[in-house]
C-alpha cells in the first residue's frame, strides 16, 4: 500500500508540473510568440525563396485542366 500511495504521489506531482508547464505557455501566450518569432520567419524564408514557374505567362487556354471535362460536366 505504502508503494502505492508513493506512486500515486509521484504521479500526481508528474502531472501539476506538466499542468503548470502548460500554464505558464498559456497566460503569457508563449505557444503563439513562438509561432510569431521563430516559426514563421523561418517558413517565409523557406517557401518564400523556391523557384516557382510564371503562370502570368503562359495563354490561359494553353493552361492544363484541372480534371477532365467528363468529371466537370453536369449531366
């Protein structure tokens, strides 16, 4: 029983430190500062940078179809 009770008090301090862990990201909006700084800057400068083909440039009927016209027509 004594194993027991110990158990259960390392779990439950276990889940008030993850409780007070996520506490502390949500009052002071942590989650989103990251997502402000970090994360974005480093997605804008990854996907901002690649190579891309001009669809200005291509005639609109030389573009490809999206599906086929037997999938787009209304019977």
């Amino acid at each position: 029983m004594k194993s027991f009770l110990r158990f259960l008090g390392k779990l439950i301090g276990i889940g008030a430190v993850i409780y007070g862990i996520l506490f502390a990201v949500f009052y002071w909006d942590l989650d989103g500062k990251f997502m402000y700084y970090i994360w974005e800057p480093m997605m804008v400068k990854r996907f901002d940078n690649m190579k891309r083909a001009d669809n200005t440039s291509i005639p609109y009927l030389q573009k490809d179809k999206v599906a086929p016209d037997e999938y787009t027509q209304i019977l």
